[in-house]
C-alpha cells in the first residue's frame, strides 16, 4: 500500500479546493431556468460573454461616471438588497437629494418588455441613459461619460476584449450594462428548489401558496412574480403627485397606475410601493385588505410563509455580481 507525506496529503486537498472553486466561478454566460418562460431581451443583437459581462459591472460600480464622480448605479441598487436601495423610501442622488420614487430591484430583467416605474423605457439597453442623465441621480451627459472612459486605458483594454474596438460608443457602453444585468438571474430561492423536485414546501407554506394562487397570481404571476403590466393599487397619490404611466401615455386610464413589481426576494427589498411609504410586509397587506381583496389573520401568515420562499440567498450573496470580483 502506498503511503503519502503528511505534506502531500495537503497538497492535494488544497487543489482540490482550488479546483472546486475555480469550478464554482466558471463564467458559463445566460442560462433560461427551463421553468421560465422565453425571454424578451434580444440576445441576437448583443450576446453575452465573460468580457462584456466584466465590463458592465465595472461600469455598474463606477462612481466616476457621475457628475462629481460620488454616485454609480450600485449606490440605489446594492447586492445584499437584491439591487434595490435598502430601507429608503425614495432613493437618495447627488449631494444627498431625494429621487421621485424607490429603486426597482435589478434582478430578471431578461424577461421584461418595459422599465421604470412608469415603463418610460422600453428596451433594455437605453435603460441607463436616464439615471446617468437624470440630475437627481448621476447627473451626467453620455458624452461626457464617454469622454470619460476613452480617455481610461483600463477601459479602452476592456471594450477592445468586449466589442473589438478600444474607442467605446454610447450603444457599446449599454450594451455591456445589459449584459451584466441580465445576468442577474434570481432562481436559486426554495420556491425554485421545489419547481426543481429539489425540496417540498411545508405544510403552511403550502397553504399559502394556495392563497397566493387565489388572491395575488392574476398580477404576480408565476414563476416571475409579476405580469409587467402597469396597475392602479388604489395608492392615494402622494406629495410629489406622481402620476404614474400617465406621465408617459397621457391617458387617463392610465392615472396612478404603476409598473407590478416582482414578489421574488421580498425580505430584501424593503421599503415596498412605487415610492417606499410601507415599510413592511404587513402595510402592504393592510392595505390590500382593505381596498382590493379580503385575507383573514389566519390567511395572512400562511401568505407570509409563502412569500418567504421566494427569498433567494444565493442571488443577494454571489460573488459574480459582487464589486472588485472577477468570473473565471
């Protein structure tokens, strides 16, 4: 029988480590969850690889591409808070200014035909344009942030490796901003282990997925949670008198009404509404019980134990989306 020095036994089971990690962070590009419907996004037109998706989250993470170089999309959409800006009822941008509304999470946007609150954007690669321009957000202009960046031979390596060119062009710094974002796939929470036969919920939670499917599903729809269509919650308008999808179709049909936001990673997302002003669960839950449907107490709970399910740890955690890691 062979026998093996104490330091060779380390050795190997440090490459086995190294190797077991380096398999972890392998970069394998976008994956469609086989439960999830087709996606929306154009791949065709902008397909996704490891270059690309590392210079998006470098631009994602980027103060410098502000105005006064103190703000990036990562300061209103933080990891640990599934992209959105924790405990704010209305964002927060330049010199300490309050937004109109509540950052949106950033997670499943594959999927989506239209963003912002109000759905003001319809294509996923001009999203950026309107926080980097908005001057209570990045309060820059495209050419400016593209002087900025052509001018960094960090960048000018990063686009070359990306798009074959080292001089950046507006479309080609969006571009490389969707990739990270549809990227940001949220399907690792136990309601996607049990789709999976990967593990069963408990009785309550059962329960309340049956509440789920009588009282939330016509607007929540599954395995998404929202039908990106555009609702009235009976929201009394608040201070800023925002108008909702009316400010973009001027119909009347469409006053107050706002884009449904996904139910996925509920614990992580809090304040919740278009502008912050219930900041928990339970607020929401008054308030639809008093104005759209009926839930008792003992209903409620078992809701609430649903609705936990749909928390993905994973997705708030990975170091792929993280700032300063790099895939492999």
């Amino acid at each position: 029988m062979q026998r093996y020095k104490p330091y060779t036994v380390v050795f190997f089971l440090l490459l086995a480590v190294a190797c077991s990690k380096e398999a972890i962070e392998i970069f394998v590009g976008f994956k469609t969850p086989y439960y999830f419907p087709a996606t929306t996004y154009d791949f065709s037109n902008n397909h996704v690889s490891k270059s690309g998706f590392e210079l998006g989250k470098m631009l994602f993470y980027d103060s410098t591409l502000s105005i006064d170089n103190s703000t990036s999309c990562a300061s209103c959409h933080m990891q640990s808070s599934a992209f959105t800006h924790h405990e704010h009822s209305l964002s927060h941008g330049l010199n300490g200014s309050l937004t109109r509304r509540n950052a949106p999470p950033i997670m499943n946007l594959a999927w989506s035909s239209s963003f912002m609150w109000d759905g003001s954007v319809d294509k996923l690669d001009q999203q950026a344009v309107k926080p980097f321009t908005n001057p209570m957000e990045m309060g820059e202009t495209m050419p400016n942030i593209l002087k900025k960046v052509n001018s960094s031979g960090m960048y000018r390596g990063m686009f070359k490796d990306a798009f074959g060119t080292a001089v950046a062009t507006e479309a080609q710094l969006l571009k490389a901003l969707s990739q990270f974002m549809v990227m940001a796939v949220s399907n690792e929470a136990k309601y996607d282990s049990v789709q999976r036969n990967q593990a069963s919920f408990s009785n309550i939670e059962q329960a309340g997925y049956a509440i789920f499917v009588q009282k939330c599903n016509g607007c929540h729809s599954e395995p998404l949670f929202t039908d990106n269509s555009f609702r009235n919650t009976q929201l009394p308008p608040n201070d800023l008198l925002d108008s909702g999808r009316y400010v973009v179709t001027k119909k009347t049909s469409d006053l107050y009404r706002f884009k449904v936001p996904s139910l996925r990673n509920l614990g992580y997302t809090k304040p919740y509404m278009h502008d912050g002003r219930l900041s928990t669960i339970d607020k929401v839950l008054d308030h639809y019980n008093a104005n759209l449907f009926s839930i008792s107490a003992d209903e409620r709970s078992k809701l609430k134990a649903f609705l936990l399910t749909l928390d993905d740890k994973i997705f708030v955690s990975n170091p792929l989306f993280a700032k300063g890691t790099m895939s492999h």
